[in-house]
C-alpha cells in the first residue's frame, strides 16, 4: 500500500493505492490520525488506485469517520472501484460514508 498527500481546494488529499489490509492499515491508521489531531477538514479520500480493502481496513475508515465527525469535520471517498463499493453497500457503509465519484463531486459537495 501507498498513501500520498496533496492539497485540492482547501482540503487534503489522502490518496490511497494498492492493498489495505491486516499488515497495512496500522500505516494508514496513523497518517488519518495526523489529520484527526489537526483537526483538517474535509479529508478527502482517493480509492483510484485500492485493488483490494478487508475488515481491518474498513475497521481504519471507520475509526477514522469517527475521529474526524469528533470535531464536526467531514470524510469524503471518491474513485471507489466497483469491486470495492460492493464491500461497502454489503455492509451498508455506503449509507455511512459520504461517497462520490470524482474529486470534483466531493469538493463541491456541502
């Protein structure tokens, strides 16, 4: 797994790509918890590159979710794969996490 940051219209951009499983969500558990601390908002969350998310990454999100709405701060994901957005509306996530399908949509989102 890679995680890269970037700037986009106020708001960061945690561009995750590869594998977010058992052995790589600690890494990204603490690049979202960098974030929670600063209080950054809205996190924007770039699925484009995941090829695979399992219970401990989803497990990561949430806690991350959480974190952020502990301030009144907002999560945004966008780019989620086909594959991927069906772990989300199995588990019913979808209707917990605010998902889009562009960066464009997320940051214009209110």
């Amino acid at each position: 797994m890679e995680i890269n940051i970037r700037e986009y219209e106020g708001g960061k951009v945690i561009a995750v790509s590869g594998e977010i499983d058992l052995y790589s969500s600690p890494l990204l558990r603490k690049q979202l918890m960098v974030f929670v601390k600063k209080k950054e908002s809205p996190l924007l969350v770039d699925f484009g590159g995941v090829s695979y998310i399992d219970s401990s990454g989803i497990a990561t999100f949430v806690e991350g979710l959480k974190g952020v709405m502990s301030f009144g701060g907002r999560m945004k994901m966008f780019g989620i794969r086909p594959a991927i957005m069906e772990i989300f509306s199995f588990s019913k996530l979808d209707k917990v996490f605010e998902i889009y399908g562009t960066i464009d949509d997320a940051a214009d989102s209110r």
